[in-house]
C-alpha cells in the first residue's frame, strides 16, 4: 500500500462536476492498493498516519509537533493506482503491481473504516472515477509512505 500525505488548508475531489467529498484543515491520503497488499496493513497504516507528528505545535516554532489526531483534523482520501506506477521500461508506465479494481475497491473501503475508527472526519473520493482533486499544501508538506517501509521493523 502506498499513501502520498499531504498537509493542506483545504482539499476537495469533485466527479463529473459535482463535489463529492471536502475537508478544511487536515491531511489529504492519495491511496494506492498494490497486488501483494493484504487487508492486515489496513489497520497499522491507519493507525501510523493518524499518529504522524506533521503539525505545527500550539506556538507554531515547529512544524512537526503534532498529529491529525491531537489536532482533530479532517481527512480526504482518494484511490490512486497511478501510484503504483512503473517507468523503468519504455514511455508508456506499466501498473502491473497495482491491485486489480474489485480486490482494490475492497480494501480502500476497508482503509476508510480504519481510519474513521479514531473518531476523525474521513471524506473520500469515488473509488475508479476520474477525479478532479484540489488542494491548498499547507507547508508544503507532503510525505510518502508505503507500507513495506512503514511497516517494517528494523
């Protein structure tokens, strides 16, 4: 699973023109499933980006003394297997290693769950649309996590 988090003021997703989830303050989630993922990352990577120290304390000296948790922020996660994308070959990118729809669109709706389960607004995407995403990065922060790193333990 690979997850680009980025700080922002505001995000939105819209579809065909019409918005179908919006946050203020908080952390946009680009989401992709790979092929190998199974749904006990869920969970841990739920768990890990709600617990990343990426805001700003109370006197605003750091910018990475709390989590979206401690600030209570809203979250925007959208499905993205562009993530999962590969270059090393030609000019056209292979997804081979994303996760094929169905399997995908299961274990995003099952992220979402895990997410919602620490009590913060979760707005999503619609899961296989073309999306329109906007977004303020607040920072600019943006962080990259992929499960097979996050998760490790060394």
């Amino acid at each position: 699973m690979r997850v680009l988090i980025q700080r922002v003021s505001r995000a939105s997703v819209r579809v065909e023109g019409c918005e179908v989830g919006a946050i203020g303050r908080g952390l946009l989630l680009l989401t992709g499933i790979g092929r190998d993922d199974t749904p006990e990352i869920l969970a841990p990577m739920a768990k890990k980006i709600v617990n990343l120290r990426i805001f700003p304390g109370p006197g605003g000296d750091s910018h990475f003394d709390r989590s979206a948790l401690d600030e209570g922020v809203g979250l925007l996660a959208v499905s993205q297997f562009t993530l999962y994308a590969d270059c090393r070959k030609g000019r056209r990118p292979s997804f081979s290693h994303a996760d094929e729809p169905d399997r995908a669109g299961k274990m995003f709706d099952a992220f979402i769950q895990a997410l919602a389960r620490y009590g913060l607004a979760v707005q999503t995407g619609e899961f296989g649309a073309l999306m329109n995403v906007e977004l303020v990065n607040d920072g600019p922060v943006t962080i990259w996590l992929d499960s097979e790193e996050a998760l490790s333990r060394r």
